[in-house]
C-alpha cells in the first residue's frame, strides 16, 4: 500500500507516472483511494467552480461497413436489408433539430462504405457549412478517414487537408477501442490498426486540427494493455498537443458477436477513468460516460477525474445498438453538476465556453 500511496502522491504533484506505475495503480482495489487522487488532479487543472457539458448529436450518416468488429452491433454489410445511407434531407432536419436545442456540433461518423469516393465527403461537408456555416462537423473517426486514405489511394495528409479545406472542424477519437495490435488483430478484421490510428490524429494536429481520443475496454484485453493505450495517448499528446479530452467507457457486449463477455461494472469504470486521469498530465480533460454508465454512476465520474458530463447527446445508435439506452434531459445534466457541488457551463469542442458567464452571488449585493 505504501507503494500505491507514493504514486498516487506524484501524480497529485504534477509528476509524471511511468507504465510501471499505472499497472501498479490497478493492483489497488481502495477505489475511494484512487478516486481522490483523481479528484485531487482534476481540481489542480481545473481550480473553477465550473464543471462543463455540451449540446451535440450523434449522426451516423451510414450503417454500411467494409469492417467485421466482433464488439460492434451496428454495422450492416451492403445487402443488409436495414443498411442504410441516410437522406441529405434527414440531415438537414438533425441538424437544424440540434441547433433549435441550443447545440453547435454534430458528431457525424459512418461505418467505412467500400465505395464512397473522397469526393462524396467533401461535397457533403460542403454541403452542410454552406447551409449551417457556424455549426461545428465533428467527424468521420481514424478508422474512416484511414478508409479514405487507402481506398481513394491518396496520401493522408491530403486526405485531411482536402476534408479541412471542405468544413471538417474537428476530429472525433472513435475507433480507439484498445491501443494494441494484439487486441485489434483478434477483434477486428480491415480496420486500422494502432499506429495508423494515431497517425490519423498526428497528421490532422500537423495540420492545425484538435480532436478528442477514447478507451473503450472490458473485454479481451488485460490491464497492462489499458495503460499501454494510455501510454500511446501521452506520447502523441505530448508531440502534438492535439487532444481536446480523454473518454473512456466500458464495453457493451449484448447482440454482439462478444455477447458472452461479462460487463464491466461501475466499479470498474470509475476506477479505470481514475487512473486514466492520474496517467494522462497532458491531456486537460476527463469526460465522464453517462451515455454507458447512467446518471448517478455519470454524476459520480464527476469525483473520479472528470471535469466534464459530456454531450446532451441527442441521438445516438451505436451504443444504443449493445442494449445500453440512458437517456437524459439537459436539465439532468445541469442538476447533476450543481448536485455535485459545481456549476454547469455550457462549452464547445475546444473546451470554450459558448454559454453567458454566471452571475457571482456578492456582484449582486
């Protein structure tokens, strides 16, 4: 235990934990006791009253999918009965349904469509800041934009530079799942492996982009190989600078091809967050996964490294697809901040408030 008390000691100090370190903090099962390290840090970085979310939606503009994820329950094959490629229409109805609600971004991700040409995405992020000029495209995961880069047999960065010159604001972390080749390789079949996924992030910070990154674990892989993905996080962070925010959530087996791996726990999300946030100095911000874990354990994030509840969210397939539906109200999402002692502000992608600065109490006496 003294072991654990040292390390969590460094990290509440600002120094840098080493791998070592951080498979160490999983041999402790004090969750409270990682918990308030976590917490510790999370006040050093962000020493204001606030806690943030954001008004966003999931748009999968396609179900359609060149990739075979046992973990995944969304994707279709092109035949699919239910494969779809969603309307430009129904599009523009999410869009403006998003905005009339307040938010500012779609995240907008497919599955990789074994035929769409670069073009067909340019023209349809064209298409959509030429109709909502001020609304951010938070989109296409690596996996996609790998997907483009091999199938249009164009080099990435001018894969990006194409798609940023064409609206593309930021990009998403999906497709992380675990940052190890062993993993991937027995999980999936044609899609990108880890140092392609980072190279998708490198090569759009090179070209001025920011992005958020992911951990989706509880499955196959083992602890050491959590903080091997974390490792790999830090290293290109600390290159780049690029990364916005960490998210991580646990795995939803139901209707996948990985059903008979049991869930993690809420146990086991905190204390897998609490560590990434203890491990990961130089990536600012923690949000917490209400969308997998619901809204106390959501709330409860808030003590274990998150500075931020997420997204309203307002739609979402992919997760909903596993079985797992929370669903919860901009005003849940508010309470639950003020609850945990906090004040809710509204941001953007970037981690800029978008909302009017409260009121202090003694500006108005």
């Amino acid at each position: 235990m003294n072991r654990i008390k040292n390390i969590l000691a460094k990290a509440i100090e600002g120094e840098r934990l080493t791998f070592d370190d951080g498979c160490a903090l999983f041999d402790c099962k004090d969750l409270n006791l990682l918990g308030r390290a976590a917490d510790a840090v999370s006040r050093r970085l962000h020493p204001e009253p606030f806690r943030t979310y954001n008004i966003d939606r999931n748009i999968n503009y396609t179900n359609i999918c060149a990739a075979v994820c046992d973990f995944c329950a969304f994707y279709r094959k092109s035949g699919a009965a239910d494969a779809y490629v969603l309307p430009r229409e129904e599009l523009y109805k999410k869009i403006e349904e998003t905005i009339a609600l307040g938010g500012d971004q779609a995240l907008m991700q497919g599955g990789l469509h074994p035929s769409f040409k670069l073009e067909w995405y340019e023209e349809l992020l064209r298409d959509l800041k030429k109709r909502y000029p001020s609304f951010n495209l938070h989109a296409f995961s690596p996996p996609e934009i790998w997907h483009f880069h091999k199938l249009n047999k164009l080099p990435l960065r001018e894969v990006l530079g194409r798609l940023k010159d064409a609206g593309l604001g930021s990009l998403p972390g999906g497709g992380g799942e675990i940052l190890a080749d062993r993993v991937r390789k027995a999980m999936t079949v044609n899609k990108c492996l880890t140092e392609e996924w980072l190279e998708v992030h490198r090569v759009w910070h090179e070209l001025g982009g920011r992005s958020t990154c992911t951990m989706m674990f509880g499955h196959i892989e083992t602890l050491a190989e959590r903080i091997e993905t974390l490792e790999r996080l830090r290293r290109l962070q600390d290159e780049t600078g690029g990364f916005t925010a960490f998210i991580c959530w646990t795995f939803q087996p139901e209707h996948t091809d990985m059903a008979d791996v049991p869930p993690a726990g809420a146990f086991e999300y905190l204390r897998t967050q609490a560590i990434a946030r203890l491990f990961l100095d130089n990536i600012a911000n923690i949000q917490s996964s209400w969308v997998t874990q619901g809204l106390k354990v959501g709330q409860l994030a808030l003590f274990f490294g998150a500075n931020d509840m997420g997204s309203l969210m307002i739609e979402e397939n992919v997760v909903a697809s596993a079985g797992t539906v929370h669903y919860l109200t901009l005003d849940q999402i508010k309470s639950a901040i003020r609850e945990a002692g906090f004040v809710p502000r509204q941001r953007n992608v970037f981690y800029e408030y978008v909302d009017e600065a409260p009121v202090r109490a003694d500006k108005l006496s």
